[in-house]
C-alpha cells in the first residue's frame, strides 16, 4: 500500500533462497561451460557447484551452532545494518507526501528501489574480483561499509537542506533521489559480499541459519529505519506517547539518525576488518576474470530460452494490475491526513502474519504445478486495488479534528491483511515455480535471474503509476476565471488573480480503474499461458550442452 507498508517485491524484500546464489554465479563450469545441462541429479548438480569441503569441515559441522554462535550473531549484524538504508529509503516518500510533493516527484524518487532488482548485473564482478590477502569478502564488505557510513555522516549535515524548510523552498528531490539511490547501490552490494560470506563462515552443517540471519536481520533493520523513525521523527507522536511536555520537533531528525547510524556502521566496519579472519581454505583459487565472463555468457544463453523468454515477458507485464494500489494508495491516504507515522505502525501488526503466510501458502504451491495458485490469488488482489481506491475516497470523510477514529484504522489493517495474503500467494508460487524450473546444474544463476526478472516486474510498473497520477488529474481555477491549473506555470497564475486550484477529478482514481481492467486482461488473455508454462518438459527449461 505504501513503501513503508506494503511489501515490495522488487525492492527490499528477500527473494527465496537468495543466500546461496553468489557461490553459484561465479563458479566456472565444468569442460563445455555452464551453458549446459544434461539433467543431473540435485545432489550430483550440487557436487559440481560446491568446492569439495576442507578436511576440517566435517569436524568443524559436528560442533553444532553453539561453536559458531559469533558468526551468527555477525551475520544477523550485518543483515540488520543492510537494513537500514532500506528502510531510511522507504520512509522519505512518506515526508515528501508530508511536504507537498508531486507524484512526478515520487514517480522520479521510486528508481531508488532498483538497484536491490538488479544486482545481478555487478554481482560476478563483486563475486570475482578481490585481494587474496585481505579476503575474498571483505574486500568488498569492508570499504562498501566505510563508503557507507562516511556518506551517512556527510549526508547528516545536508539532509535537511535537501528536504527543504516548507517555508517557500521544495525538497530537492533529484538530490534525495541520487543520495538514496547511492545508499540502496552500497546496501545491495553489501548484500552480496554477505550472502557470498555467509557460505564460507559458516560450516555445511550450520549454513541454513544464513537465510534466518538475512530474514531476521533485514526486517529488523527495515524496522529501525522505517518504522521507528518515523515515529521518533514525528512532533505529534512523541507528545502524546513518550513525553510530559509538548515540543515542536520529534526525538530525532533524519539528521541524528544518519548520523548515529554512519558511526555505528564506522565502528562495526573497523572491528570486522580487524577481528573477524575469512575462511582461507574455502577460497577459490581459479582464474577468475574467466569466471566473470563465463558468468555472463550464462545468462544470456539462459534468457535466450524460449520457455525462459516467454516467462520474462509475462512476469513483468503480470503485476501493471496491482502497480495502482501498491505504489500509490499509502501516499494517497497521507494527502488526505493520516499522519505517516500511524500508516507505519501498521506494519507491526502486520509481522506475525508475513511469517505465518508463506508456511502456509507453501503447502499449495509445492506441487508440480504452483502458479495456479498465482492465477487464483490474481483477481481478488485485483479487486482489492478497488477496495483501496474507496479506501480513500472514504479516509476524509471520518476524518475529524482529532484525527481518525479507532474503527478506521481497524478497516485499514484489515484491508493490508487481505492484500498481503493475496501478494504472499503470488509471491511464494512465483518462487515455487522458479525453484522448479531452475537447471539444477546451474540452479544459483538461474534462479538469480528468474527472481531478478520477477523484481523488476513490481518495479516498473509503480514507477509509471507514480508518474501518471499528476497528468491523469483534473482541476480546474475556482474563484478566477479565465484561468486554469493544467501546469505548474497556470496553476501559480491562477493563484496570483486570487483563484485556487480545484481538484474535479483524481488522476489517482482513473489510474485504478484502469489498472484494474489491464489486470483482468492479463488474467483472462495472457494468465492462462502463463500456468501453461507449467507443463513444459524439463528439457525446455535446460540449457544445451556446449563443448
């Protein structure tokens, strides 16, 4: 519903199995390249991915978790650090709709959010490329960390300018955009230096407890970052709940909270870089400028791939239905008066649920044939893109001058309810079926790039529904005639001879009507290919071998 509600699918949230894939990327391939597949068994396909395990590593399992308790604990750490910045990144378009921003502003501000759906383009390099002596990790972890903390501490004595003073100076959001976008780069590819790190630190026996690291670690950094902020942030939220006399200000500013987390991330960087050794002998020792192009040339043959191309193109078209309710409908709701750090709050609730959810959903989509349950969830979610929009309209109607009443919220929370169960249904068959598909010779990198394509899917379209909302908006110049509020320039002349700008007809109401019936189209013309998919032989989603 919102980018500090809802769950973005091609932004901060955990693509399933994503743990494990960095290992995967930059592995050469046995003779013939790994543009191949002969259909190995998953164990055997294994074998050839995984470096043979150290005379140590059966000794070093049998210790149990207890032993590696410090590389858990590390790894949760950093997972909670990555955090962060997703979590700062989705909390400013709640202040810019705060401050008055147009939709063409946030529209430019969303491209923050693709750099975690694209990672796949730098990871072989990150992958590869590195100081033996230093470590195959920490060579990028290390000074990644430092860029970012560094660049946290600067940004705390401009943020503020950057947002504007709301006293005839805008936020500057082609600034905000670059900062952030910068921030999201660093964290993504910090994430691949820790999803790489996390197999080696940890021993075969205990690897599994990386993906409850990165689960854990991200949501509570996104939580501190997002959440937390927010309501620190918020003058009218510290009054009435954490303080005895009323102030103008919050707890913190963006400020003090970039600040304080650039020097955690300074400290928590240095001790890494001097206390914590990579395992060495798990270190590749394979020429690997060999390995980044092998890299490539594996995805492209991949994407060459009838099955595989015809499953790209209706996975990014898949989502334009929902792009509406998802990108738009929280910001929506702040224009209209609920205060940000309430629409926030609502995830907490929310928590229980997303974790329940995909245990649940996970027993209908492990069969052979998982997007069906996509294709059910699909028009409920639809119409529920629907429900959001009378959502909305109804918001200043209950409105009253203490805000809004208790049974508001309650129809709110259960609306996010019932569309995070349809978004997890389609989420967790979308990954279902990519798990089912990938070439277990080379699972890491296909799925990698299923799961990137499948991001890119949410991306795209709730940058274009940011974008239209202004020019699909109507209004009219009540009280000037003559005049009209079709551009900035008219809107501004208008105010001048007195006039003001009237909304006749919101861009944000025509957009959901559309999106809903392009939601339906794709259901009823293109979903059916889409479950086809599902009856393709293995042979159609295997590369051919090539000596």
């Amino acid at each position: 519903m919102s980018p500090a509600i809802a769950a973005k699918e091609g932004g901060r949230q955990r693509r399933a199995g994503s743990h494990h894939h960095y290992l995967d990327v930059r592995s050469e391939a046995p003779p013939g390249l790994a543009l191949c597949g002969d259909g190995l068994p998953g164990g055997e396909a294994e074998a050839l991915l995984l470096p043979p395990p150290p005379p140590e590593a059966s000794s070093r399992g049998a210790r149990g978790c207890r032993a590696e308790l410090g590389s858990i604990l590390l790894l949760l750490v950093l997972y909670v650090l990555q955090g962060i910045p997703l979590g700062l990144a989705g909390s400013v378009p709640l202040i810019l709709q705060s401050k008055s921003a147009s939709y063409t502003d946030q529209a430019f501000f969303s491209f923050v959010f693709w750099p975690f759906s694209l990672k796949l383009l730098w990871a072989p390099l990150v992958d590869a490329v590195y100081l033996r002596s230093f470590g195959r990790r920490k060579s990028w972890l290390v000074p990644t960390q430092y860029i970012l903390g560094l660049f946290m501490i600067y940004m705390s004595t401009q943020v503020d300018l950057l947002l504007g003073d709301g006293e005839g100076r805008g936020p500057n959001v082609v600034a905000l955009t670059g900062t952030f976008f910068f921030f999201e780069f660093l964290a993504a590819t910090q994430d691949i230096a820790v999803d790489g790190w996390a197999l080696t630190m940890l021993s075969r026996e205990n690897v599994g407890y990386a993906s409850t690291c990165n689960s854990v670690g991200q949501t509570a950094g996104y939580f501190l970052g997002n959440v937390l902020f927010l309501a620190l942030e918020s003058a009218s939220f510290c009054n009435k709940y954490l303080r005895f006399q009323p102030q103008p200000q919050g707890i913190v500013t963006l400020s003090d909270f970039l600040f304080f987390w650039g020097t955690v991330f300074l400290i928590t960087t240095t001790l890494v870089a001097l206390l914590k050794k990579e395992n060495k002998e798990l270190t590749p020792t394979k020429e690997e400028t060999k390995g980044i192009t092998d890299t490539y040339r594996l995805l492209f043959s991949i994407i060459k791939m009838p099955a595989v191309l015809t499953f790209c193109l209706l996975i990014l078209t898949a989502k334009v239905g929902f792009s509406a309710a998802d990108a738009v409908t929280g910001l929506k709701l702040v224009e209209e008066g609920v205060p940000k750090e309430h629409l926030a709050l609502l995830a907490v609730p929310m928590v229980p649920l997303q974790i329940i959810l995909p245990l649940i959903i996970s027993k209908y989509t492990a069969g052979p044939q998982p997007l069906n349950t996509f294709y059910k969830a699909m028009p409920f979610r639809l119409l529920l893109g629907l429900e959001f929009a009378f959502l909305v309209w109804w918001t200043p109607k209950v409105k009253h001058e203490g805000g809004f009443p208790v049974y508001y919220y309650v129809v709110v929370l259960l609306s996010y309810a019932l569309h995070q169960i349809t978004l997890y249904s389609m989420y967790v068959a979308v990954m279902a079926f990519n798990a089912k598909v990938s070439d277990p010779l080379i699972g890491g990198t296909y799925m990698t790039l299923l799961n990137t394509v499948s991001n890119l899917g949410g991306n795209w379209p709730s940058t274009v529904a940011l974008w239209l909302v202004d020019p699909l908006t109507v209004k009219e110049c009540a009280g000037a005639q003559e005049q009209t509020c079709g551009t900035t320039v008219a809107a501004e002349l208008c105010t001048k001879a007195g006039g003001s700008c009237v909304t006749t007809l919101d861009g944000y109401y025509v957009e959901s009507v559309i999106c809903v019936i392009l939601g339906f189209g794709w259901w009823f013309l293109l979903g059916p290919k889409f479950k086809r998919l599902q009856d393709e032989g293995q042979s159609s989603w295997k590369c051919k071998r090539t000596n």
